[in-house]
C-alpha cells in the first residue's frame, strides 16, 4: 500500500512538469494544426541554456528559468517565422512538410548541442537535489515538489493569459476556428508566431524545472516529443485542460509501470498507453480522424 | 503520372546508369566502392517503397524501420533459432513485414494525416524497445551475429542491384494500374476519391503491404549482407525512418526515380561526412553528418519541395540563366 | 416501390438537428430538386445519402436496397455518384486522370477505364482539356470535371450540389443543356441548386426544406407560388 501511495505521489509531482510540456504542444498544434516534433528538443536546448548558468555562473536553476524561457521564446519565434511560416507558400506534394521541418530543426538541434557538449549524461547537482520531506512515511522530493509548485503557477499565468489579455483571445479564437478568425482581422502570422514562441518556452520551463531532478543529453528531446504527443492525446487534442488531465495520467502511469513493472520499460509506458488508447478508445479519438 | 520530366530526353539517362550500375562492380575493383554502392542499393529499396506509401499514396510514415528490422530479426532469428541458412530467412523477411504492415495499417489508417505520422514513430519505439528488452527472445542490445555467405561483395552486390530492380520496377508498374491511380487519388483527396468507389483504407492497406514488403526484403539482406545487427541499428528512428524519409525528399516525393537519385546522393554525401571528406579535413568534421543531414531536410523542404527529380527543371534553370524557361504549368485555354 | 427514397431521414450533430425527419421519393429518369435557403441541410442531406456522415436515424433505400450503414465508395458502386458543392480536384492529375481515376470503379483495365474517361469527356465537352492539370481549370471547368467524373463512375442516380454556383450565365446554360443530356441518357438526377430559373426549367419535382424540415413537395409552379416557400427565402412581413 505505502509503495503504491508513494508511486502515485511521484507520478502526480512528475504530471506537473508533463502537463506543461502537454499545454505547449497542445497549443501549436490548436493554432498550426501541425505536431511539433521539435518539441522535446526545444527542452532539450533549454536544459542546455540552464545546465551552462548553473554550472558556469552558478545560477540557481530555478532563477534561471527567467533567462530559459525568453530564449526559447526567441528560438520559436524565429523557427515559425523564418522555417514554417514560409512553408505555407510551398506548393508540396507531401501535406506534412510542416511536420517534416520540425524533424529537421530537432535534428539541428540535437546535434549543434552534441557537437558544443558532447554527448555525455550531465546534471546539475543543488544543494537541494536529494533533499526530502516526509508526511507520515511518504516521502516527498523537494526539487520535484517545487517543479510542481512552479508548474501549477505557471499553469494558472497561462489560463490568466488565454482568457484575459487580447493576445490570448486571440490565439484561443485562431484555434477554435482559423478561417473565422482571419475574418474577424486577427492577424493569422503574428499568432502563430506567438504561439510557437509561447509553445516553445513552456517546453523551456518543463526543462528548466526537470534538470534538477534529471540527467542531460543531447538526444534526450525525441522521448519528450513522443511523451507530449501522448499526453496531448490522452487529453483529448487542443483541450488545454485535457493536456493537464493527460499530463498527470502519464506521469502516474510511468511512475506506476516502473514500480511494478521493469524500470527499463518506463519509457515504453507512454507508448504503450498511445497504443491502447488508439486500439481500444478509437471513438474517444473523433478529432483525430478529421483533421 | 504527375511527373514533368521531359520523357524525350531521360530515357538513355535511366538506360545508361543502370548498365553503368550493371558493370559497376566488374568495372571498380575496390571492395570499398563496392559496398557503398551495395548500400546505396539497399537504400533504393527503402526509399522507394517509402515513396510509394508516402509520396503517392500520402501517407507519410515515420516508422519504416519497423519493416526494415522485422525483415533483418527474421532472417537472423531463422539462424540463429533454427540453425536454418539465413537466405531462407530472407525469403521470409518480406513477408512477414508485409503481415506486421497489416497490423501497423489496421491500427494506424483510423488516423488522418500528422496523427498518422506520430502513430508510425510511436509504434517504431515501441518495436525497438521490444527488441531491446525481450533478450530471450531477440538476445536484446547484444544484436544477432551470423557467418556471412560470401567473402567476396560481388555475389551480394547483384543481389542489391535486383533487388532494387524489382522494387523500383514493381512499383512502375503497380503505378500504371488501376492500384496506381487510386494511391494518387487516395493522396489528392481522400474525400473524393471515396466518392468516386475508392475504398481508402483497403488502397492505403495495399499500398502500405507492397511497402512494407519490399523494405522487410531490404532488411533481411542487410541481416545476410552485414551479418551483424542489434536494434539500435535495425530499428533506429534516425538511421533508418528518418533516413528513408530523406532519401524520398530529396530525390523527389511522387517519382518513380526520386528515391533512387536521393539513394546514392544520401549514401554517398554521408560516407563523404563519415569519413571526414576521405582524410582531407579534421576529424572532427565527421561528427557533423547527422547536422547535415538536419540542415539538409530543412534546405530541400524549403527550397526544394518537390526533391532532385522533381524539381529538375528548376535545378537546370539555374544552370542556364540567361534562357526563360516557360513555367510548366498550364494556362486556362 | 420507389426507385429512391429516404424515410423519416434524420441528422443530429450534438445537440443541432441538421437534417430532420425527411421523407421524399424520386422515381427513374426524373430529375428532383431540392432546394431550400443556406444551412437548411441540402448538403448534409447529401452527405447522409452518400455515407460521408453516419445517419441518426431513418433510412435512405435505393432500387429497393436499404444503404444505412454502408461506407462511402460502397455506395458509389451501388450507382449513386455525387459531385461536391466545393469542387474537390485530384489537383496533381491531369483532367483524363481525375476521370480514368473514376472509371476505375466499375473494371479493372486501363485500357477499358481511358475508353471509359474518354468517352464521358467527350460526352461533357471537355475533349479539349484532357492532358489540363486539374489544379489549372477554370472554376467553370472544375465544375464540369466533377460531373464528368461523378458519370464516369457509371451511376444511376446522380447527385449534383450547386454545380452552377460561380458560373457565367453562358455556362450556366450549357450546364443546363448538359445535364438534359445526362437525362436523356437514362440516369436518374438529384440537384441541389439556388438559381431559380435552372431549377424552375430543369426539374419535374422539388423539395424544399428549411432547418433540415420539409416545408413542401410538388411541381416546380406549386412550389415557387407557396407562402412557407416564399417566407423561408425572403422571411415574413
């Protein structure tokens, strides 16, 4: 019992940081109608930026997610702008070829990092990495539980943002229905723009908020990309509430499969549920199929 | 079909290179020229049947290495299970691939599009943690090791070379039948192309089992022909999905020849990488050719669209400037 | 028995009663309008005939066999083809190969289905514009593709949605004039339009509807002269 309650209460701490990265791609793919495959990887360079604080200017790397997420943002605003913007001029066979640039960009990515940082495992030991409190005899990993803490106020920022600035409406309005929102004058580049950049800087604080609990590598993004994409699955695609729901159910899932199962196959978990869900749940998967 | 070749001129090219391809290894007496072009070969068969599904019937998949690593573990699983010869493993290669398509379609076609291509990744992890995890089974990261057939690459060299023949060659003519026209249409528009009779999911099932057929023979060679594979390798979304993927966009999506000019360009640009330009620059240069290639799929998406072949026009209009070429489309008269 | 007709057809999407409660019977060789104003479920009507949306309930029978249930291109080879109120080209294929595509569903051969496409081509007046790339028509020729390709799919029963939408009043003529000839040619014709005076000249019955409901049935002239008609058009006084 105790071994299964500490399970769930890893897995709902870990869902806070998931559930951010699930909002992030849950966006883009709302606004671009496209899935981001360089997701991860923009994690992943964010991990980079923080690790290099850290280590060189001894930054706290929670300070450094002021620094990680306007980067990122910066990052994803040149992407959608130079990289996939264009790309709607293109007249191309394959649909996808928004789709296939993100895989290209992650691959640069990846490997710009691997060539400055080789690809060794690197990590940021605080002070407070194995720190832990107890309720009872359940214990509580304090990096994870501020992640959380941060996760869930970022969260609520985010909320405030969609619901009450202009900007935010706006991306909620290009979302729901893209064509009406052109003609209400909502300029169509500007908020893809701005949600690439916004996509990209919650995926910076999900890192950002992971490296004290976690180990670096370049390649480390393509398993996030797959991990979003199931949490934003799982949450029933576009919905932003559903990617916090997806995001805890994964987490819980992981943490639940390498308790019980083999710690090797936490990877596969997410996988496997993708699985599951689009064998067995295909009616709870209506928007899928018309895209 | 679709294709704006200039047919008057190509026909001597294609003939020409594959008699060159014909006499290569009597002509080359370098077992180092040879096996790059054995893989190049092998990649022909990818890429191809890659572009079958993805480019004409426009269901990109992210997961060929699925196919490709069913068809090298079957072949290496038959020796060293059945201490049977590896060939009759690579007679089984395909088909096997061909029925785990079945299943891989059955799941996946529920799917439109971008979701389609995601559910390929996911389900080619998935493969390849499988196959790193059932050891009893695949004897996990340790990879299979079986005694290669022939000391010299002549002998495998040919094989590659019909085996890219009869890939390549089906796949003309499948395109030329009815099968052909409804991928395409199936491409262009799944909505009408289900009005007009087409069943999309039995069509893109077809296409999906010719694919994954051709790639799980290519992948039984390679077990045959490299006598060593682990699942990183055979199952690796880089090195293989991601790769056939490059190989069909920049040769040209939608061409018969495209897969097989990007083939040798990608075989040959990254053994130019690898081997640090052969000596000529740093070493260091070599750990860059994963970069180049990313570097490359976003230069040809952007600029390229339609890949070597498919925008060979517009390639030769930078060659000959100062003359206006007509565009081809066509006008409304 | 009727050679088509739907019973008490009905379309829900969540809460919103598309298509509700219609009945309606065409018989061989006729050509049946249906009309209504914008959003009153023509082409939900359509779609719910041709298998593109699942039917709520009712039914929809054609030569006696009930099609509830059937997927799309199942339909098509039952003998009921459609065109698409916003064209849908197979853009990178030439004008032949959108109709051979189409010809295709009822053999097997190449050669017999380039037979078949030349023969509709030239049977629609688009002899000329064979080797076209669908994506370089104009919308007049786009429309006639459609139909060229809906016949070469060998059908009965021909839907056609608002074919004369966008077009000049000279090709809004020959449109008139070619789908006579289709008639004539012993296929049996459903027509969503809102040119009245081609719907007026063209069609033996009509139906119209609005918010998916029957508003009425009969002639062209018992139609165009009922108030509930009227009213949907141009609202009440």
């Amino acid at each position: 019992m105790q071994e299964l309650i500490q399970a769930l209460v890893a897995g709902v701490l870990m869902g806070g940081i998931y559930a951010l990265i699930g909002i992030g791609m849950t966006l883009i793919m709302g606004v671009m109608k496209i899935i981001n495959l360089a997701h991860g990887e923009l994690m992943m360079v964010a991990m980079y930026i923080t690790y290099v604080l850290a280590q060189y200017f001894g930054l706290d790397p929670y300070f450094s997610l002021l620094i990680a997420m306007p980067s990122l943002f910066i990052i994803g605003v040149l992407i959608q702008k130079y990289l996939l913007n264009p790309l709607l001029k293109v007249d191309s066979i394959l649909p996808e070829n928004q789709v296939l640039m993100t895989v290209g960009v992650g691959m640069v990515l990846t490997e710009v990092m691997r060539f400055i940082f080789q690809a060794d495992f690197k990590s940021v030991k605080t002070s407070y990495s194995s720190t832990a409190f107890y309720l009872g005899t359940i214990s509580f990993n304090l990096p994870m539980v501020v992640a959380f803490g941060i996760a869930v106020a970022l969260t609520i920022c985010l909320f405030y943002f969609l619901l009450k600035t202009d900007v935010g409406k706006s991306i909620r309005a290009t979302a729901q229905n893209k064509e009406a929102a052109l003609l209400m004058g909502i300029n169509a580049e500007k908020i893809t723009v701005m949600t690439y950049g916004l996509g990209a800087s919650l995926a910076a604080a999900s890192g950002t908020l992971l490296l004290p609990i976690y180990y670096l590598f370049p390649s480390i993004g393509g398993p996030f990309t797959l991990k979003a994409f199931v949490i934003t699955m799982l949450g029933g695609m576009g919905s932003t509430v559903g990617a916090i729901v997806g995001g805890v159910v994964l987490g819980v899932a992981e943490s639940l499969g390498a308790t019980y199962i083999k710690m090797g196959l936490k990877d596969s978990v997410a996988m496997f549920i993708f699985l599951l869900v689009l064998i067995f749940l295909p009616g709870g998967l209506k928007r899928l199929t018309k895209v | 079909m679709g294709n704006t070749f200039n047919w008057r001129k190509i026909p001597w090219a294609k003939v020409l290179s594959v008699a060159f391809l014909v006499l290569f290894p009597l002509l080359v007496d370098s077992d180092y020229y040879r096996h790059l072009f054995i893989i190049a070969l092998m990649w022909v068969v990818i890429g191809s049947s890659w572009n079958l599904l993805s480019g004409y019937t426009g269901q990109v998949s992210f997961g060929h290495a699925i196919f490709f690593g069913v068809g090298a573990y079957t072949a290496g699983l038959f020796t060293t299970k059945l201490s049977m010869s590896a060939w009759w493993g690579m007679l089984l290669g395909g088909p096997v691939s061909l029925l785990v398509g079945i299943v891989i379609g059955w799941i996946c076609f529920r799917l439109r599009g971008p979701y389609f291509a995601l559910a390929t990744i996911a389900i080619g992890e998935i493969f390849r943690q499988v196959a790193e995890n059932w050891i009893s089974f695949t004897e996990g990261m340790q990879g299979i090791l079986i005694i290669q057939t022939f000391r010299s690459k002549i002998p495998y060299y040919y094989l590659a070379l019909g085996l890219a023949i009869a890939c390549v060659g089906t796949i003309a003519l499948v395109l030329r039948s009815k099968w052909g026209f409804y991928f395409i249409a199936i491409r262009e528009d799944q909505d009408a192309a289900e009005a007009l009779g087409i069943s999309s999911y039995r069509y893109k099932s077809l296409s999906l089992m010719i694919s994954s057929f051709f790639t799980g023979l290519a992948g039984a060679f390679y077990m045959n022909y490299m006598a060593f594979i682990d699942p990183q390798v055979v199952f690796s979304l880089h090195y293989i999905s991601i790769m056939a993927i490059l190989v069909g966009i920049i040769g040209g999506v939608g061409t018969i020849w495209g897969p097989a000019v990007g083939a040798f360009i990608m075989v040959l640009l990254q053994e130019t990488f690898r081997s640090s330009f052969y000596g000529l620059v740093p070493r260091w240069v070599s750990e860059a050719h994963v970069l180049v290639f990313g570097l490359l799929v976003i230069f040809v998406i952007r600029y390229m669209a339609n890949g070597m072949v498919g925008d060979w026009p517009k390639i030769q209009q930078l060659w000959s400037r100062p003359k206006a070429v007509s565009s081809p489309s066509v006008s409304g008269n | 028995m009727h050679f088509f007709e739907t019973r008490r057809l009905t379309k829900a999407f969540g809460g919103l009663i598309a298509v509700n409660d219609v009945n309606f019977q065409v018989e061989e060789g006729e050509i049946y309008g249906l009309i209504g104003p914008n959003g009153s479920g023509k082409t939900t009507l359509f779609n719910l005939v041709t298998g593109f949306h699942p039917i709520t309930s009712g039914a929809v029978r054609f030569q006696g066999k009930e099609l509830n249930g059937l997927p799309t291109w199942k339909i098509c080879k039952e003998g009921i083809g459609r065109t698409f109120q916003i064209v849908k080209p197979l853009r990178r294929m030439t004008v032949l190969e959108n109709v051979m595509a189409a010809a295709f569903c009822r053999t097997s051969k190449t050669s017999i289905a380039r037979d078949k496409a030349l023969e509709v081509l030239h049977f629609c007046e688009l002899d000329q514009k064979t080797d076209f790339a669908a994506s370089g028509l104009t919308i007049g020729d786009r429309k006639r593709m459609e139909i060229a390709r809906a016949l070469a799919t060998g059908p009965k029963l021909l839907l056609l949605d608002e074919t004369m939408a966008g077009l000049t009043p000279q090709e809004q003529y020959e449109g008139v004039e070619l789908i006579k000839k289709i008639r004539k040619s012993g296929i049996t014709i459903i027509i969503v339009e809102h040119i009245m005076h081609v719907i007026m000249n063209l069609c033996d019955r009509i139906l119209c509807i609005n918010y998916g409901q029957e508003i009425v049935k009969g002639s062209p002239n018992e139609v165009a002269n009922n108030q509930a008609v009227i009213e949907a058009y141009l609202g009440k006084e």
